[in-house]
C-alpha cells in the first residue's frame, strides 16, 4: 500500500475492528515498514484520530466517553469481549454466588452462563444482562434497585451501593474504562465507580476483564488500586500487572 492518505485509512479501519492494535501487527497487516506506520501513528494521533497507550494505539474516545451508548459499545471490540467472557467461564462453578458488572464484556458472560450452567445465584446491575438472565432456568437472580444511569443501562447512587453492602459475594466479574498497574483501576462515571467499590470490598474473589484497549487508557473515576483485583482477564498475555495477581490470558 503506498499513498499516505490510503495507509490512514487502513490503520483506522483496523482500529475500528479491532478497538486496538500494536504498531508492529498493523505494519505487517499493511505490508509496510514498522517506521513508516509510527510516522502514521504520529500523524493521526496529532489529527486527534487515534491515542496511544502502553504499546498499542486506539481510535481516539469522544470527549466524555459517556457519549458512547451501551447499544454502540456493544458492537465495539466484539471478539475480544466474547473471548474475555469464555475465559471468565472457567472460574465459575455451579452454586457460586456472583455479582455481574454492567458493562458490555459482562453482558457477553451473561450470555454464556445461561447456556452452560445449571444453578446460580447471580446479583447484577446492568439491566441488558438482567434481561438475558431472566430467561435462564435454575438461576436465583437479582437486581440491584438505585437510579438508572443513561447510556451505561446500569443502576447506581446511594440507593445501589447501600444494597450492595448489605451482600457478600463468592466472586465477581467486573470491567472497566482504564487499567494501570502504577495508579489503579478506573472508570468512566463517579456513579459506576462507587458500585464497583462497594463490590470490591465486599466480594472474596475478584475477576477483572480488561481488553488491551483499555490498557493505559484515560478515564477519571477511581476504581480501586490495581492490586485490589486478584485476578485479571486480558486479551494482551504481556500485560503488567502489580506482584501477586494473576493473569489469564484470553483468545
């Protein structure tokens, strides 16, 4: 591929696809020199196209993320969800006692649960997965009661989170908008943030999923630290991550 303004293109529309990427794999997936596509790099992330984080570069978000409605979200880095969801499969046993995150990767591990297990008791706040939930068999469901948070189809506020401390649960499965080892875990709204704090206190054994876009990521809600989560589900195997958690790598 030669002309300039045609390898951009390309580079955006497997950004598009796959929600993130290593500038070596899109310089073999252009057959062009590993200089040339951080020359790209350097142009569309100064056209304020892509952003960069630890190794890989992403589509750049729009300003608030916010702005990203669960439905859009949802067709966004698809495989990679899916694949983070079957890894999650393995650490769930029949009578566990989980809580299920609201955003878009729980929702695909909604989606498998229902086919693969039997008996569960499961406590959620994203109404997508509840709805994909109430059509199991043998499962004890419930949903957390609050304020309904637009674009994100989550309950959250005080409301939420007092429930939420009330409930001790085996294991939880959550995501979120950024990861870095050095400063924490973090999220998009104050309001998911504080929810997922009350399930990381209150929870025996956490599961984070976090595909490789998220990596370094910028979001301003503060999650927990990095440590906090004992273990880590991610598409990216050289994924740092503090002394002591475990990673699993998906795909």
């Amino acid at each position: 591929m030669g002309a300039k303004e045609d390898r951009r293109k390309a580079i955006l529309e497997v950004l598009h696809r796959k929600g993130s990427a290593k500038p070596a794999d899109l310089a073999e997936d252009l057959s062009v020199s590993l200089v040339t596509i951080r020359r790209d790099i350097k142009d569309l992330i100064s056209l304020g196209k892509i952003s960069s984080g630890y190794g890989f570069v992403r589509l750049q978000s729009s300003p608030s993320g916010a702005e990203q409605s669960f439905a859009r979200r949802l067709h966004v880095n698809v495989d990679v969800k899916r694949s983070l969801a079957i890894k999650a499969m393995e650490y769930i046993n029949d009578n566990d006692v989980v809580f299920l995150g609201a955003g878009t990767t729980c929702y695909f591990l909604a989606e498998l649960l229902v086919t693969r297990f039997t008996r569960l008791h499961i406590v959620t706040n994203g109404l997508k997965a509840l709805e994909i939930l109430a059509g199991a068999t043998g499962f004890n469901v419930e949903c957390v009661g609050g304020s309904l948070l637009p674009g994100f189809n989550s309950m959250v506020g005080p409301k939420a989170e007092s429930s939420l401390r009330s409930s001790f649960f085996s294991k939880a499965f959550l995501s979120c908008a950024s990861y870095r080892c050095d400063s924490g875990v973090f999220d998009l709204s104050p309001f998911t943030a504080g929810v997922k704090q009350v399930v990381v206190s209150n929870t025996k054994q956490l599961y984070l999923m976090v595909d490789s876009s998220k990596i370094g990521a910028a979001a301003p809600s503060l999650i927990a630290p990095a440590e906090s989560f004992g273990h880590v589900i991610t598409d990216d195997p050289e994924m740092k991550v503090p002394q002591g958690v475990s990673v699993s790598s998906a795909g």
